[in-house]
C-alpha cells in the first residue's frame, strides 16, 4: 500500500513517499498454501465486484479490519517487521534534503516496525535497515580493493545463473545483508556510486572479474555478456528498478527495462491532467508495471486458485517384482503432491490399503508441499500360491480420497 501526499510548488521539493510492504502470515500453516485461499479469493473478487462501495468494503476488511476469524489485517505492526522472523517493510521514497535548488537526490530506503520496551513503557519505532538486493555500486568496480568489495564480487560469480534464467520475472539473485547498502539513490546526477553499471564500465575488460563471469556463464550455456549479468543485478536494485535501468539492455528475452515514466516511480502520485472523474479514474502505471509485473502477479494468482486443493500425481510405477512363494519383500510408491494442501500425519493423509494390507502413512512431523514428492516404503510377504497379485492403495485425507489409485505388483513364480 503506497502513499503520498501532493504538495503544491515550491515546496514541492520536500515530501516523502511511503509503501506499507506488509507480510500476512498463513491463517493456517497445517494446510500448507491452502491455508492462504480465503485472502487469495478475496483478492481475485475485487476484480468482480462492480459496486464501488463492495469493493471498498472488501479492501476495508483485508487491509485494516479482518477478511474473517483467524485472518489478521495487513495494516498491522507485526506484519511489517515486529515479528520473530522479521518479515514484511516499510519502504520509502525520500526527498527530504532542506533548500529550493539545493541538491535534492531521491534517496530510497527501507525500515522495520518494532515494538521496543523498557521500564517506562513500549513504543513503536520506525528503525533503519538495509535496502535489500542493493549493494553499493562501487562493489563492481576492479579499482576499489575493499576487502567487502572483493568478496562481494566473488560472491557475485556464484549468482550467475540465477541471473542468467531468460524471463524478467523469474531473473533474481540473493545479496547476502552484509554486502547490502544503507540507501539507494536513483538520481544518475547526484553521482554514480549508485549506478552499478557506471561503476562496472571504470574498468575496462578483460579483467578477472569479467573473466570469471565469462567462464561461469559459458558453463552454464548463457549468451549474456558480463555486463547483461550486472545490468540485471542494477535493475534488481532499488535505484535501478526506479530509474537507473530505465532504457537499458538485459539481454535475452527480457530485452529493454520497460520504464517510461519521465519521473522516477513506478506510480505516478501527481494527477496531471487530471482524469475524468468515475470508476475508471485512477493513478497512472508505469509500462513496468501494466506489461510485465501485474500480468505476471495475476497469472500466479490465476494458477493457484485453478489448482485443486486435494491432488496428487504418481511419479514412479515401477513393473512386476518378482518374490518366492511365501517370502517378505519390500516395495516403494512415489507420489508428487500436486494440490495446494499439505500433506502430514497430523492432517490425518494415509494411503488406505484395499486390499486388507497395511496402510501408508507419513512419518510424525513430516510434511509434503505442493510439488514436493514422497516416496512411500511398505513391506509385505508374498502369497504361497503362485500367480500374480496386486496390492492398491487409495489416498485419502480425514476421509476424503483424492489423487489416482496406487498399485505395487508382485509375481510368485
């Protein structure tokens, strides 16, 4: 949730945006992604709600009062970092800097809710920390020698191909907090130690950096230069997404950084012209935004609430094992879990045998994701007679069955 406040010239230049970046915890962790349902249907209806008050009241409950019992709102301390784990931010856009005609950078940093106590009493605090994936820029310059900026960089070899997957939504790598900054500026006039790019260029190739990133991406199999992979670490960055990377090559499908707003934010907060007034009057997005973040957001939306919540695929089926009359012998099924529920023993999933063997179930704490698999280990004897047997199972959670049928074949010669 973004806000800002309009200020009239000239003090214009003077006024601090903020995004409440909110993290909600699942209503129910036992269910796995199941859990999140209820707010992911809530959330898909506000695009079927055509009754402007409907659709006020339904952002109403999720964001400031509750959606139902067990689900918290999102405006809400503990879900914007006064929790254990530290989730969830508050994330601001600052120009702040005192004097008309001064230098006045757009200085980008985030903070942390907590709830700090002492004898006298608690008080909520907004306190600083990192700007994550945004290292300093000077860290992919060869001339600085810093001991963090030469770890930083052979850190940044290991990121290779995870900055190398060729789609703009799913490109990514993980900056270690040491090597984060504490601000980040998306103003290439106010000097470019921000602008990783600008950095990278102060030394020319080849250099070891530049030949470790080319050895690690020709193992890989990637066509970017060393200079795409630091590119898309940039746009990656605060200052790069908001306007550094503006206009600059990626490489690969994701091609130029689709940004072209004249100002430096993602939504425009100044209405200028204004619109017409009525229910399509809104707050202009950036092409950013309208072609590549909010489509790819809706399709995983999309694609969660078209999974099943019960589902399951079998992985392996292995052919008839062959066992001497009356002898033990052991077998193994293994299944994928394709349905946004958990599975665990204590959501009472079993393997039901039909045909009076035993049962298979999970081990006490274990549990199964969507997309995770297991592979279930049972141990039987053979008939005396020779032939051919089948043993079937049937997954069924309290109750319900769901997911193919399991079978395991054995033959007595």
């Amino acid at each position: 949730m973004s806000f800002a406040r309009f200020v009239p010239a000239p003090q214009v230049r003077s006024r601090n945006r903020f995004i409440l970046e909110g993290v909600l915890p699942n209503p129910s962790p036992g269910l796995g992604l199941e859990g999140c349902r209820p707010v992911a249907q809530a959330w898909a209806a506000l695009s079927t709600l055509e009754d402007a008050a409907e659709r006020r009241a339904l952002l109403d409950a999720l964001f400031f009062e509750s959606l139902a019992p067990g689900i918290p709102p999102v405006i809400h301390p503990q879900h914007h970092g006064d929790n254990p784990a530290g989730l969830g931010q508050v994330r601001v856009n600052m120009f702040m800097q005192a004097g008309i005609g001064a230098p006045n950078p757009w200085m980008l940093r985030e903070f942390k809710l907590k709830r700090q106590c002492d004898a006298t009493g608690c008080t909520l605090r907004f306190l600083p920390t990192t700007v994550k994936s945004t290292p300093r820029g000077d860290f992919f310059n060869l001339q600085n020698t810093h001991p963090l900026a030469v770890a930083f960089r052979d850190f940044f070899v290991t990121q290779v191909e995870a900055l190398a997957v060729d789609d703009f939504n799913r490109f990514n790598y993980a900056v270690p907090d040491v090597f984060n900054a504490a601000q980040s500026s998306s103003m290439p006039t106010f000097g470019s130690v921000d602008d990783f790019l600008a950095e990278f260029d102060k030394t020319a190739a080849p250099t070891p950096f530049t030949d470790a990133l080319q050895a690690e991406r020709l193992r890989i199999g990637s066509p970017l230069t060393p200079r795409h992979l630091v590119a898309r670490a940039q746009a990656l960055s605060c200052g790069g997404c908001h306007d550094l990377s503006r206009g600059t090559e990626l490489g690969g499908t994701p091609g130029v950084f689709p940004l072209a707003f004249l100002r430096f934010v993602q939504t425009q907060d100044i209405l200028s012209p204004l619109p017409t007034p009525g229910p399509d009057s809104h707050y202009p997005l950036s092409p950013s935004l309208t072609t590549a973040f909010l489509p790819f957001r809706q399709q995983l939306l999309g694609a969660f609430l078209d999974t099943p919540a019960l589902d399951a695929r079998v992985v392996t089926t292995e052919g008839a094992l062959e066992v001497q009359a009356g002898q033990p012998f052991q077998g193994t099924v293994t299944l994928e879990n394709t349905g946004t529920t958990a599975w665990s023993d204590r959501g009472g999933l079993r393997a039901t045998s039909l045909d009076q063997t035993a049962d298979l179930g999970l081990s006490p704490g274990e549990a199964i994701h969507l997309g995770q698999r297991k592979t279930f280990v049972f141990t039987h004897t053979a008939p005396t007679s020779p032939g051919r047997t089948t043993y079937r199972w049937r997954l069924h959670r309290d109750g319900q069955a769901f997911g193919p049928p399991l079978s395991f074949t054995v033959d007595v010669p």
